[in-house]
C-alpha cells in the first residue's frame, strides 16, 4: 500500500468513526466531497482493500515476458558479446527474430548489469588562453546588426584590450561611417 493511499484509509477511517466531517476530509486529501464519500462508503464494505488502486494487481498489457528477458540476456553473454546495444538490437532482429525497440533492450541489458563494450570518449577539459601580457597587444572586435532606434538597422561595433578587459572602441555604424 502507497503512502497516499494509507492516509485515503487513516482519513476515511476517521471519517467513520466521526471524529472529523467531509469537508475537513476533502480538505485534508485534496479530493471533492463526493470523492470523500465514495472512499469512505468502499471502506465500509469492504475494507482496506478499497483504497488500494485496480490495477496494481495487474500486469501491464505492453510488459515482455520474463523469458524473453532472459533469453535476450543470455544471447547477449553468449553469442553477441562484442556488439553494443544499438548493433544487437539489429543483430536480434536479423538473425535470431526477436523485434524489440534499442531502448527496451538496453532496459533489459542494463537491469540485469550488462555492461556495453562501447568505448566511452574521455571528455576533454577546454583550456583557457592565457591573457596577452601587454595592453593593445590583442583586440577583439564585434558587431551587433540590430533596430536600435526602431527606424533603420544599425549595427554596434565594439572593440575589447584582451590584457585590461578595458573597452578600447564603441561606436554605431553612422558614426563609423562618418570616420571611414
């Protein structure tokens, strides 16, 4: 039994013994009144057991068999032990019939602590440039095209000392232009 659905059962059982009212219950649960008296009539009747969702019991109607599973796991071990999982999901489709989705595979592969012989890639660390150690020795310029005054396109141009960080150039393209 859930932990929602044990406080269902405490509620509904305090409900009976009136030691609170439906519309505290309703609050307490978050459920409507009607809900309320729906839960507390199936503890009547029939008990714990009414709380407890339908389908638990269930098995789902899209679940793979443990055989399969197994066999799957098995092929895996013995016969396919080279391919990774996208390779033998094709190889089980083509040679041996079994049609099942790469994602359920590696599921059933993983669940049962398969590893895949895919190599995984070393990530690497991205090293920062060190800064230029005399001003005006590197600048960076950019450009930004945009509808800054809402009529025509202008574009920013701006320009950055990489050892200082200091703004060196900043200007529009009309005032560019002028200089040019």
């Amino acid at each position: 039994m859930t932990t929602k659905e044990m406080a269902r059962l405490e509620v509904a059982n305090k409900l009976i013994e009136r030691r609170i009212t439906v519309e505290d219950a309703a609050e307490v649960l978050g459920l409507s009144t009607r809900q309320i008296l729906r839960i507390k009539k199936g503890v009547m009747f029939l008990g714990p057991e009414a709380v407890i969702h339908g389908n638990m019991k269930r098995k789902l109607k899209n679940a793979i068999d443990s055989k399969l599973k197994k066999l799957v796991a098995e092929l895996k071990v013995t016969k396919y032990t080279g391919a990774n999982f996208t390779h033998f999901t094709e190889l089980l489709e083509r040679l041996e019939g079994i049609v099942l989705s790469r994602p359920t595979v590696h599921r059933i592969l993983r669940y049962t602590e398969i590893a895949s012989p895919k190599r995984k890639r070393k990530i690497r660390a991205h090293k920062l440039r060190a800064r230029k150690d005399c001003p005006s020795l590197m600048i960076h310029l950019d450009a930004s095209p945009y509808y800054w005054l809402g009529g025509d396109e202008l574009t920013l141009h701006g320009a950055i000392d990489d050892a200082t960080s200091l703004l060196t150039f900043l200007a529009n393209n009309i005032i560019f232009t002028l200089f040019v």
